[in-house]
C-alpha cells in the first residue's frame, strides 16, 4: 500500500466535494458519523458473503438480483443521504450540466477484486479508456457538462490485503488520453510482468512487484477511508485495486497454495478466513451527457446489450431510482436516446 491520499473534509451543502471533484477527479461525500441509522459492519459483511455463496460466488452481483433484501435496504440506507444529495445539486449549478443524479452499474458489489502484479498485471488503467478513442466523446469530455463517476463504499480499511484503489493523483485531467509517460511505462510494465524478467535475480523473492513497483515514479497513494465512508471518482483518473502486499500474498498462499488472480479476482478464496475478503460496493452517478459518453464507451462490446438490460432492471426495481433519487430515470431513458443517435442507429 501506498501513502494514504488525503481528501476534503465533509461539509453538508457540497461545496468542498465538487471542488475537490472538479479539481482532482476524486472526493469525500459522507463520513460514517452522518448515517442516519448505525450500520453494523460485520453483519453486512456476513450478509453479503452469504449471498454470495448463494449464488455461487460470482465476481459480482447486482443489487437488482440479490436476494437478501436486508442488504438491499442498508445500502439504500447509506446513500439516502442530504450529503450526497446536495453534492448533486451543487454540481448542477457550479458546472451548468442539466440534473445530476444516482445511476446504475452492473456490478454493484464486487468481492475480492485485486489488481495482480503477482499474476502479471500492474493493474493501473482509467475507467473511461473507451471514451478517449471516440471522438464524440472526447469532445463531450472537454466540457463541464459531462459528470460523470463512480460513488465507492468500502467494506474494510486498505492494508497490505488490499481493500480500496490505488490512484495516480496527477493523472487526472479532463480531456487528454493518457499523458506520455504513464503510457510508456504501462507498456514496458506490462511486458515484465508478463515476461517475470526477475525471476531468480531478486533476492527478496518478490520479483513480480519489482516490476510493478516502477509506478513510484508517479507518486501514487492509497485511498484508505473508513468502511461505509462515500466516496466518489471521475472515470479519468488512472486507478487500480490495491493489490496484497508480498509478505501478505506469501501468508495467503501458505494457507490457501491454489489461490490465483483471474481477470483481477481473486479466485478459491472459500477457505479464507472471513475477514480478509474485500468487498466494494459501487454505483455510477452523473449527468445525461456523463452517461451518453460512458454507454457510447461500451456500444461496440458484445456484452452491451445484456449490460443495458440489468441496468434498466435496477432503473425499474430499485427504490433508489424510484424514490431516493427521481432524477435518475430520466436521464437514464433520454441517454439512451441519445446513444442510439450519436452512434448511428
Ligand atoms: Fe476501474
């Protein structure tokens, strides 16, 4: 884990999060201390790998299908909130982009997703990846109308098992792909990583992370808010899961020898103990023109159309959508359009 990144102190009406948003890509919208009602971890905790075994330990599910709706209404309990409402409002007046609002994501929860250097990842990437190689997008993403996010809940503190991202805080900028050099250095990266060039000179025996490490460069941080903390980051800001430490993968695979990162998770954790699995909760929120960018993004995946589907089941069955946040449907259904048009059909 890197140094702890430091983020805005919390006040009601928004002002310092859409600052520290529109500045750096990446604020605090709540504190635990302004939940409504206590939430008690452990229990959520239990709750949600208990669904998970349910249904056969997806890598993630959406709030749509989970079946304990005692899960659903705590985590509609933690985003009922005048924080993140106000935050909302006051993005809709500081950057004059028509209603900001909760929107859906497939993958509401996601449990043990790592980045892996240890299998021959780095990990690091930005979510809106897509967008910079489509020209209607970029032009969208130039201007302050295009919000557009991803609201974070953590279920555990960041350590060396991981638990929260990674980010490059200076990686953050509103209309260039990726600066230069972070380019070059995923590539070379990539390559050791996948190539284990090290094996064998490193005494320490860590080879895989030696490669990783090059990102000190950039003097990445950790972020390590308290769990049930909100927190928000823009899709262009470059980021990954913050992977185990080396002294903890080698504790993880002397108990457990066929652990393995497939597609940045965690794979055989059944016989962990409980309280090292990381689970993430996740939601996009945004304006209209946030999202037709995002979903243009995604149009060309073969995934897209069973993507929408999910997204419209949470649109149509969550009461987050129906009452919590009314804005929502709309700029859902008028996105839609809007894609449909801007790429052609
Ligand atoms: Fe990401």
């Amino acid at each position: 884990m890197f140094r702890p990144l430091t983020l805005n102190r919390i006040n009601k009406n928004g002002v310092c999060a859409v600052k520290e948003f529109n500045n750096n890509g990446i604020c605090r919208l709540t504190s635990t201390n302004v939940l409504k009602k206590k939430i008690n971890l452990d229990i959520l905790r239990s709750a949600i790998e208990k669904e998970f075994k349910n249904q056969n330990y997806p890598d993630t599910l959406s709030l749509a299908e989970i079946k304990n709706k005692r899960i659903v209404n705590l985590i509609e309990g933690i985003l009922d909130s005048e924080y993140i409402k106000n935050f909302f409002s006051q993005l809709e007046q500081t950057n004059d982009c028509g209603p900001v609002s909760l929107l859906p994501l497939q993958g509401n929860i996601m449990r043990n997703c790592f980045s892996g250097p240890q299998c021959g990842k780095h990990g690091w990437h930005r979510d809106a990846e897509k967008e910079y190689k489509i020209e209607y997008c970029s032009k969208l993403m130039e201007t302050k109308r295009y919000v557009f996010g991803k609201l974070s809940i953590a279920l555990q503190f960041n350590n060396d098992y991981g638990g929260n991202i990674d980010i490059i805080p200076n990686s953050f900028s509103a209309s260039s792909y990726y600066s230069r050099k972070i380019k070059i250095l995923k590539k070379i990266t990539s390559k050791l990583l996948s190539k284990n060039l090290f094996k064998g000179v490193n005494p320490l025996n860590n080879t895989e992370w030696l490669g990783d490490s090059f990102y000190k460069i950039f003097d990445p941080q950790s972020l390590n808010v308290k769990p049930l903390e909100v927190i928000c980051f823009d899709p262009r800001i470059e980021h990954r899961g913050t992977p185990h430490s080396p002294m903890a993968w080698n504790h993880l695979k002397s108990k457990n020898d066929d652990l393995i990162i497939k597609k940045n998770t965690l794979s055989n954790t059944n016989h962990l103990p409980f309280e090292l699995n990381k689970y993430m909760i996740y939601f996009h929120f945004g304006s209209e023109d946030g999202l037709v960018s995002n979903l243009c993004g995604r149009r060309d995946l073969d995934t897209y159309s069973n993507e929408i589907g999910t997204l419209q089941e949470q649109i149509d069955n969550l009461k987050l959508f129906n009452e919590i946040f009314p804005n929502s449907k709309r700029i859902f259904k008028n996105a839609l359009k809007k894609v449909d048009l801007a790429m052609g059909i």
